[in-house]
C-alpha cells in the first residue's frame, strides 16, 4: 500500500490519502478553525514564514497552513489521482 505525497509548497507535504479539505483561509469560521486547532496543539504551520492561503484539514484533526492558493493544492490533489 503506497501513500502519495501532497506538495504544499516549499518542500512540504502531506499524506494525500489523509487530506479530508483544502479550504481558503479568508472566512471568519476558518480563522476560529485555526485558532482552534492552535490552542489545541493540532496546527501545523508549512507557511515558512509567508502568508496563509489555504487551509488543508486531515483526517487527524490536524490543521495545516500553506502559504500555496487552495486552488493550486486542489490541483495538485487532482493530478495524484490521475496518476494511478
């Protein structure tokens, strides 16, 4: 059993088959999102310092911070399904 990888950008990934969304991070749910996830030690910052575009949630619980366009992971996401 193979488990793809999921660029999130600047050399970080995720397991793709643990990926349950990849949202936008600009709505005032998603922040408490974050919040949330920060105050309970499940926020995984992959922003390198740069500004978050997108939110990737995984099956954990955990949340993840990417400073790629949800779009552009939503993408990516996509073509690793494609490559089976």
């Amino acid at each position: 059993m193979e488990q793809s990888l999921l660029n999130i950008g600047f050399g970080s990934t995720v397991v793709a088959e643990r990926v349950v969304a990849i949202v936008s991070p600009n709505s005032a749910p998603m922040k408490r999102l974050k919040d949330d996830a920060k105050e309970d030690k499940r926020l995984v910052d992959a922003t390198h310092g740069r500004r978050t575009r997108s939110i990737i949630i995984m099956d954990s619980n955990h949340v993840v911070l990417s400073a790629i366009q949800s779009e552009t992971i939503s993408q990516r996401y996509t073509m690793l399904g494609q490559d089976e």
